[in-house]
C-alpha cells in the first residue's frame, strides 16, 4: 500500500561551516564564509510529490509570525542524535517572508562529512529524542501541533560541483486534528453552545523521532505514542470565530468515543452526549491519526443528537480563526530529592495523580490550592444526594487497593479537597484505600483536610475518610468532615479518618468531624472517631501513636452482634499496642445490638495494651446505650475542656513530646471562640509559630 503523508513545506537554505577549530572549513573552501537566508512557507502536499521539495523560489502561505523552529544537526554516524558533534539553533518567524537566524548562526559541522538533521516546530528542547514528553497546548504555537522533519538519506555540505548544499525543510503533521461542526434544529437555532468536550482524551504524548521505514526513512505516522500513565480527561474544544465549528489538536489515539456538547437554553442548560458508532451500531473509537483531520458533522434537536456524516481527510492546512489556548491539566510536575511531585491545582490534575500512582506508588501529590470534586461520577453521570446525604455514585476511586499501595508523601498545605463522594458495595472506601509498606518507605500524610465528605459502603467495609488500611504511616495536621457514613451488611470497621492501622502508625494533630452511623445485620461492628481499629489481627498487629488529635463527630452503631464504639479508637486488636498524648473526644458516642456491645469514650474496647496521657472525654462522649469497660476509658472525664487547667495540662504535655522530638513541629491547642462550632469543637488544635 502507497503510504502518503500530508505535510508543510519549508524551504531551507543555510550554509553551515564549522563550529570547533578540529573540523572547520578554511574559508578559501567557501564554506562558513555565508549565511544563506530561509525562507519558510506553507504548500500542502505529498512527500515525493509535486510540491514534495521546496527552493528558494517556491511561493505559498508563511508560518505565523511568532512561530519558532527548532533545528538539530549531527554529523557522522547515521545513528540518531549519535553523531560527533551536535549543534542546534532556533529560528523565528518575525513577520511574512523574515526568518530570524538564531543568535549564534548555524554552520556546516564539518567538511564532506555525512550530516543530519531534524527540525521541530513549535521550537522545543529535545533531551530524549526516542521518548520525548509533548504536553498539547504547552507552546505557544499549539495551533501547529507538533510539526517535525527527519532527514533520512545524510546530507553532505558541498555537492558534485564543489557548491554548498541547502538543506530542504519539510515540516511534517505528527499530531491529529478533531474537527466537530453543528448544525442546530427546532428551537435551538438561536440558542448558545456553552462549550463542546472530547472526552477520555489523552493529552500526552511520547515522540519517538529515531522512527524508521525498512527503506530508512522517516516513519512520521509512528514516531507518536499516547502516555497511558494517568494523561485522560476531558478536552475542551475551541471554537473557530463566531462559526458553530469547535476544533481541537489531538493526540493520534484510540479510546476516544464520546463528544459532550452543554447548550445554554432559556430554559436551563442541556447536555447532549454523541457516542460514535460503527456500521454494525456498535461503540467504536473516533479515528484519531497522524497527519489527518477527522470532522464530525452534528445535528442537535429537541431531543436528540444525530451524526450526518464523519470524514477523515488530510491535514493539508492549518487556515484556522482562532489558535488552541493552551491546555490547563491542572498540576505541573517538578522533581525534588528523586521524588516526582504533582503540583495540583484542579480536580482534573487531582485525578491525574490518582491514575499515575498505578505506576508510580511513589508519585507524590501537593495542592496549591483549596480542590472541589464535581458532583459527576468517573464516567460522567450525574450524582444526586438523597435526604440523608448518600450519593447514588461515586466521583473517587480509593487511591491504593489489595495490589498496590501509595508509598509517597502528601502534602496538602492547609489545604482542602471538598466534595469527595464515594459508594461502593463489599468493599473499602476513603480518599487512600491502602497506603505504607509497613514502614520501609517513608510515607507521610501532612496539611490534608477533606471536607463534605458521603461516603456509603454496603458490606464488611474497611472505612476512613483519608485511608482504608494504613500501614507504617504518618498523618500530621490532617483533618476530615462531612456527611453520614452508612453501612447495611455484615462485618465492618470504620474510623472518622483510618480504618485499620498496622504497623507503626502515628497521628499528629489530626481530627475528625465526620459523624458516623452504622447499621449491621449479623456480625460485628467497630467504630472509631479516628481509628476503626488499631491492629488487623493477631498476626498483623499495629503500634499507634496518637498526639494531639481529638474527634467531635458523632458516632453509632447499632444492630450487630457485638459492637464496639470509641471516641479516638473503635477496638484495639490482640498483640497491638494504643497510645493517646493530650486527645479528647466531644463527640456523642452510642450503640445498641442484642448481644456484646461496648460503648468507650476515648477507645471501645482494648485486646491488646493501652494507656493514655493528659487525655479527656466531655462528659456528652458517653453514650446513654452502652458502658464502656474500663480499658476501654483510658481517659479523664470533664464538664469543660476549654477549663485552663486541662487546656495547659494537654499543652505541657504537647510541649514535652516536642521538646524530646517526638514531633518536628510544636502544636497547642487553643479555645475555640467560634460561636457556631465551639458546641461541637471545644478546642483546636494548631501549629506554634511564634
């Protein structure tokens, strides 16, 4: 089959002499003694065809002024980027028919010596030329995609006749181009498109410029490969002028199905999904290749979104109005201490992690600002709430399950991720699912706070709003609230914030606002403010630390054979071990079944050790249903934890742990003045700056 490629022209013509005094071209050669300009146009055109190789004289549609290109040049051995000497400049389109040379003007490399070269376009540094990491919209230039030439046979500086050679460019398309026209019936012809979205977009891409034919030429069609390490979203497309034609430069890729137009009516606005089909009425990819321009011809009515027709043409122009604004992912990646951090700044960025911690359990995240998740699942549908705050989906997956677990560090930096909602059926559930190796790689959870929080879990949940199981994990200043918990079947544990430990777990300054409400049929229930159980079993036990945490959150558990109810702690499990430094608990606390239930106002009940220091329970904590064994108290009672003797009783011991390094930071808490939430949380604990 004939292969053709679509392409822009660029004419050429640069005479190179040598950069190091060991190769350079005496100037009574000719060579290096000039600097021939280049000329750079748009024709459109086959390679190998008429219009194929561009001179000095061809005429056509200049490259936007601003445009940059890049030009790498390597002389001797053929393979890529592997020669002697390399030299690269950049040039720049001032205005039509003017090229800016690069400051340091390239010459020929070296004298009847094989030469090569490769230009890329918008202008971009290339340090791994089989895998280089192109991000859409991240050049100025985005509306040229990504535009690329090779030379294939080596180029030498003089020809037969002793004159210097030039050096043809032809920029080729490596990316896709998806191309959505609508045509509007019934009463929505005067009505306004809101905006238009590919969805499952694959915004990165990995470049492989050492692609070859047998023949040795240059295998544009598949130097491109999709980034599957957590790079999907949805993609915004852009509309060109005032027309009903939205556009959008693509990554050559599969699994792009569905197209999301949202219309602004006088009635509301109107979401309209389009799912491609194939001949047989079967869900099939849009065809996303190089070098070709796909167009989808809609029609949106009443009620219905119908497709006239799809073609897939070459990409032969680039005549577009409006250039692509630069795609937002919403996080930038930086590299600190051989650690890979997301710098996240949306919900869309925060998904991006999530997805690139099936790779990288390492991958670390930080949030640059307060995130909200929207209220739509995963896959797009609407989330509604009931009357009792339960989503009917969920718009989080657990980060970490039973195969993998996060290894990396968190830092929220104050900040909060609102909105998380989850359900999920015979399963755990929580922003982690599983995180920590058991305390070989360090991995801390620090400034995270999550807010409005519904989660619901249908049988034998392991449940916490930060983790599921945490194993070996620091959590430091990291707080959770929000709406009810709810649980129908059999064996569950559930913590405010964690719940299992293992391991050696600690908690510093973290506390709970998420009320919790369980009804179990059958088996057993535990229920903590902050850990639903410290220690998985016998042979999994746990050492946690808990220093100035406290819970405020109400708590309940009702229904099952044997429940266990505790302000900090549900169940302390046999061989673990439970520490608590300067906590209280406000929360109310209550639990009611046919047989074995245990109500504790700092920890339900104790099969291991536990001890407790300069901790208090108001007097509120005790549930009415239930008394607590005496293990299970550890804890002093008051009518008034804002009193300044046990607010100073608490904080000489938090200066204490500080002063002897058990906490980096020191922490204190401090009346709560709030008069809407000083009910609910008397105290507050926070960092000592001064």
């Amino acid at each position: 089959m004939k292969r053709i490629i679509y392409l822009l022209m660029m004419g050429m013509m640069v005479a190179m002499a040598a950069c190091t005094s060991d190769d350079e071209v005496t100037a009574s050669s000719g060579e290096g003694t000039a600097n021939l300009p280049l000329r750079v146009v748009i024709t459109g055109g086959n390679v190998g065809a008429e219009g194929g190789n561009t001179t000095s004289t061809t005429t056509g549609t200049p490259l936007p002024t601003g445009a940059k290109m890049k030009l790498y040049e390597w002389a001797g051995s053929a393979t890529f980027a592997e020669g002697s000497k390399t030299a690269n400049g950049e040039y720049e389109m001032l205005s039509t028919g003017v090229l800016q040379e690069p400051a340091t003007p390239m010459k020929w490399l070296a004298a009847n010596t094989d030469h090569h070269f490769l230009a890329v376009s918008p202008s971009r540094d290339i340090t791994n030329f089989s895998a280089d990491e192109f991000l859409l919209g991240s050049a100025p230039e985005s509306i040229l995609d990504l535009l690329v030439w090779r030379t294939g046979a080596p180029v030498q500086s003089r020809n037969a006749n002793n004159e210097v050679n030039s050096v043809d460019v032809e920029l080729h398309h490596l990316m896709a181009k998806l191309v959505v026209n609508f045509t509007l019936n019934d009463e929505l012809q005067e009505q306004t498109i809101q905006y238009v979205k590919a969805k499952n977009v694959n915004y990165k891409a990995l470049i492989n410029y050492t692609k070859e034919l047998t023949d040795g030429t240059p295998d544009y069609l598949s130097m491109v490969a999709p980034d599957e390490t957590g790079h999907r979203t949805d993609f915004p497309l852009t509309i060109v002028g005032n027309t009903k034609t939205y556009y959008q430069v693509m990554v050559p890729q599969e699994g792009v199905t569905t197209i999301e137009i949202t219309m602004h009516t006088t009635s509301g606005d109107r979401t309209y999904l389009y799912t491609h089909k194939d001949a047989q009425g079967n869900v099939a990819d849009i065809p996303l290749k190089s070098g070709q321009v796909t167009t989808l011809n809609l029609a949106l009515g009443r009620t219905a979104l119908t497709l006239g027709d799809i073609t897939v043409e070459p990409w032969t122009t680039t005549v577009i109005a409006d250039e692509v604004p630069d795609y937002d992912p919403g996080y930038s990646l930086s590299i600190e201490n051989g650690r890979t951090w997301y710098n996240v700044t949306t919900y869309e960025g925060l998904y991006s992690w999530a997805n690139a911690v099936k790779i990288n359990r390492k991958a670390c995240l930080r949030l640059m600002n307060d995130i909200t998740l929207p209220m739509r699942t995963l896959f797009g549908e609407p989330i509604t709430l009931d009357s009792n705050g339960i989503p009917n989906g969920s718009n989080w997956a657990p980060v970490g399950d039973e195969t993998y677990s996060f290894i990396g560090k968190v830092d929220g930096q104050g900040h909060s991720i609102g909105n998380m909602l989850i359900k999920r059926r015979s399963s755990s559930a929580g922003f982690f699912g599983t995180v920590g190796d058991g305390g070989t790689t360090e991995t801390l959870i620090q400034g995270l706070h999550l807010k409005d929080v519904a989660i619901c879990v249908y049988g034998n949940g392991k449940v916490g709003a930060l983790a599921s199981i945490a194993d070996g994990v620091t959590f430091e200043n990291c707080s959770a609230a929000g709406k009810t918990f709810w649980d129908e079947y059999m064996y569950s544990t559930w913590g405010g914030l964690v719940g299992f430990t293992l391991s050696e777990t600690k908690m510093i300054a973290c506390w709970n606002e998420v009320s919790i409400a369980l009804t179990g049929y059958n088996w057993v229930l535990r229920c903590g403010g902050l850990v639903g159980c410290d220690g998985y079993s016998i042979d999994a036990p746990s050492t946690l630390t808990l220093i100035g945490c406290y819970n405020c959150g109400d708590l309940s558990a009702v229904n099952g054979s044997g429940s266990y109810v505790g302000g900090l702690i549900g169940y302390v499990d046999t061989n673990s071990t439970g520490t608590l430094y300067s906590c209280y608990n406000s929360g109310a606390l209550s639990t009611a079944s046919s047989t074995g239930f245990i109500c504790g106002s700092l920890v339900g009940t104790v099969h291991g050790l536990c001890s407790s220091l300069k901790s208090y329970y108001a007097n509120i904590g005790r549930g009415s249903s239930g008394a607590g064994s005496i293990d299970g108290d550890n804890g002093i009672a008051t009518d008034d934890l804002t009193s300044a003797t046990i607010v100073n009783d608490m904080n000489s011991s938090l200066d204490y742990l500080y002063n002897n390094g058990s906490t980096s930071k020191r922490y204190n808490y401090y009346v709560n003045t709030d008069e809407a939430t000083k009910a609910v949380k008397p105290l507050l604990i926070k960092e000592v700056t001064e």
